[in-house]
C-alpha cells in the first residue's frame, strides 16, 4: 500500500488538475461576434418593431430542435422558467408540488412563487428523486412534481412518469444543471409537460443570466408566455379560452439571447467531453472497497459533469476527501452541517424559521387544506446519502493523464482508508 501525501508520503499529483466552470471559461471569438452584432444592429430588445430577426427567437428555435418540443419560451433565468411552468401547468394557491430534497433552493422557491406548496420528499442513492418517497407524499392537493437533474444526473424518469401519469400531476423537469443530457435518449426537458432550462454563470452553457421553458402543450406554452411578460396577455387577441394572467418581467435580454446562441455550438461536444472523462475514470474504480458509486438511472445519457460515491459514513466522507485533496486532486463533500449550502433543503430557511412572514406562506392561503410541516430532518435519508458523499468535479479540459491521476488518486486513498 502506498504511504497518503496526507500522512507525509509523495502526492500523485503536484500539478494543478483544470477544474471549475464549464460554458464560460470557453468564451472566445463566436460568442464576442454574436454579442457585439446584437450591439452594432442596435437592437437589444426582442419585441423591438423593425421585422429584424431576433436572437431570443434563434434561440427558442434551437431549443424546439434540441428538446423536438412544439414551443419554446427565452427567459431571463432558469428560476423564471420554472415559475412559468408552474404557471403554465396551472399550479396555484391551495395545490401542492413535490421537490426534492437535494436541489437548488429556486426549485421551491419558484413553488412558492406560483402560491403553492412545495412538499419536500426524499433523494435516493442517484441523489435524484426517490419514486417511492415520492408516492408516499402525494395527497388529492399534489399537482406536479419537479424531477431535478443534479449535477447532470438525469432522474428515474420512468418510474417518476410512471405516478405521475397513475396520479394524473404534471411533471416539470428542471434540467438547469444537465442541459443537452438525455434519458434513455429522449433528451432531458422533453419527458414532462414541460422542460426548465438554465444558462447561469455556473451551468453547462451560459449568458450569465437566462433560462429556456419547452412543452408541447399549447395551454401550458400560452399561460407561460402571459406570466413571463405582464403586457403579453393584452397584445392583441388572449388566446381563446385560456383567462389572461397578470405576468411580470422574465424577458431575455437580446445580449444574453446572442451570448448562449455563441455558446450553444459548443454544448454537444462539452457533453462528449464530460462523458468520455468520467467513464475513463469511473472504470479504474470500480473494485474498491469501502466505496459505493453514485447510481445513474441512464450512465449514457447524463452530462457526466460530476464522478460521486459514498463512504460508510460522514467521518469517513470527510477524512477521504481530506486525503484526495492532499494527493492534488480536487474534491469536496456534499453535506456537512457547517456550511449553508442551499442546494440541500435543510437550510433553506425561510421553511424552517418561525419567523418568516406568514403573509407570504403559500401554506397560510385560505385555499390551502393541507397540513404541511417543514423540519430539519425531515428527510434524513437524503441527509445521509449527502452527508457521506465525495464528489469530483469533471471539467472538458481534462485530459488522459489527468483522468487517469484522478483514478490514480481515489484508488490510493479507497486503498489506505479499506
Ligand atoms: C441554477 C439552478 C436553478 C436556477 O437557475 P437560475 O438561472 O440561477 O435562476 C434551478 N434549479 C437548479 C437545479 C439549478 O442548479
């Protein structure tokens, strides 16, 4: 056995190994042309009266393609995208949504934003939704449920389509984290009703700030096009039977439009990217002991943007990840208690406070007859599969070397640890 950097011994790797953002560190000339054409048209708003074509519509026109949906929807993030579904699958005050525990806090605030409930249920060893949580936590109130795709994971979706269709909920998937990823090749955002898109900073291809709605449905697309531009109801015609709604501001900024259209070219082949890393990766590391790999419900289809698994407990998580990180290999744990991560429901605290405005509590509405209850371990096998996960970060410039230094590396630390 070799002797850990951790414990004094030599680290398998002194170099830095490239990690951190995806779409963005990619910037060059084709996203600069597109940007500063948007700039030399002068044209900055889509809705702009000259018949000039307009980069927001581009752009919903590449993602009817990407998703084959009927209508897409540019909005100005991924969280008004999710609102606008909600909107659009006709959730409101008095129904109940189902998300899960491990997602970004906008996926419930957007619950929230629509006036409804969210319910919170549990992840499984895929830290995607658990289907059978999920059953258990539907009550006559449930509407939709969310699906979340995880640092590229794509969910259960067969099972979770599955109750949903036996329950008659609409199901709105939020892809913000696995844009271009598929599901047993239909891509993501084109199972449910509808499909919620991100191009955030962080996420796989971005303008900064933008989102992406698709559907198929024409009543969906229509209540969600009113909620994301409050005048839009009142152009012209509302469009039969379907009553106006009084929507505000989610309208994508041409600039940002220009930015992910640049960008989108790149998205299939960063996926390429992500997915030959990992799986070189992930098959140096298959034997070990004392770890267990994170289970993706379609391995071909994720954005393999992230390698994770499981020790037996959050200590051990903790002391392996330690030990990663002295070998030069980046690495973090997922939960631990310490930090306000608000990707894990437990501090999203404006659940779990007393002292949150009850005026603006979706479950104080006089429509609502649940009996909803928030508390911080609520969903304890969600707080156990993340607090004893080790994740890896899988960035498009890694090469050979570098895959096989990070198996390298986790194949020492498993072996020391036992
Ligand atoms: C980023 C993200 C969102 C919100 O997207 P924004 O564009 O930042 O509003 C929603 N859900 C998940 C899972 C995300 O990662």
């Amino acid at each position: 056995m070799e002797k850990l950097a951790i414990d004094g011994g030599v680290p398998v790797r002194t170099s830095p190994v490239p990690g951190s953002m995806h779409g963005v560190a990619e910037i060059a000339e084709p996203e600069v042309e597109a940007v500063l054409n948007v700039l030399r048209k002068k044209r900055v708003f889509r809705w702009f009266g000259d018949g000039q074509a307009s980069e927001a519509d581009a752009l919903e026109a590449q993602y009817r393609e990407l998703t084959g949906r009927k209508y897409a929807l540019a909005v100005s993030s991924g969280s008004a995208a999710l609102h606008c579904a909600l909107v659009g699958v006709d959730c409101g005050p008095g129904d109940e949504v189902i998300v899960p525990a491990y997602t970004f806090i906008a996926t419930a605030a957007a619950v929230v934003a629509a006036g409804a409930v969210p319910i919170i249920a549990e992840v499984d060893n895929s830290l995607t939704l658990d289907p059978e949580d999920v059953e258990r936590k539907i009550t006559p109130r449930t509407k939709a449920i969310i699906p979340v795709s995880m640092r590229g994971t794509p969910p259960r979706m067969e099972e979770l389509l599955a109750i949903a269709r036996r329950h008659g909920l609409a199901v709105v998937e939020d892809v913000a984290q696995a844009n271009g990823a598929c599901y047993r090749g239909r891509p993501l955002g084109s199972l449910g009703e509808a499909g919620c898109f991100s191009f955030q900073h962080y996420k796989i291809i971005t303008s900064g700030e933008g989102g992406m709605l698709v559907t198929d449905d024409e009543a969906t697309f229509q209540r969600a096009r009113m909620q994301h531009d409050g005048a839009m109801g009142f152009w012209g015609e509302p469009p039969a039977g379907i009553p106006p709604i009084l929507g505000t501001n989610y309208r994508l900024s041409e600039l940002a439009a220009a930015l992910v259209l640049g960008q989108y070219p790149r998205l299939a082949g960063l996926l390429e990217s992500f997915r030959a890393i990992k799986q070189r990766i992930l098959s140096q590391i298959l034997d070990l002991p004392g770890i267990e790999l994170q289970e993706v419900p379609d391995p071909a289809g994720e954005a393999g943007i992230s390698l994770i698994f499981f020790c037996k407990d959050g200590e051990r998580a903790k002391a392996f990840s330690r030990a990663l990180s002295a070998e030069g290999i980046g690495n973090g744990t997922i939960y631990d208690n310490t930090i306000p991560d608000r990707h894990i429901y437990r501090h999203w605290s404006f659940f779990m406070r007393d002292d949150t405005d009850p005026r603006r509590l979706p479950w104080k509405h006089p429509r609502y007859t649940g009996d909803v209850r928030y508390f911080p371990e609520m969903c304890p096998r969600s707080l156990d599969y993340l607090g004893r996960s080790v994740a890896v970060g899988i960035h498009q410039r890694l090469t050979e070397q570098d895959a096989d230094d990070i198996a390298r590396g986790i194949r020492k630390v498993a072996l020391a640890l036992g």
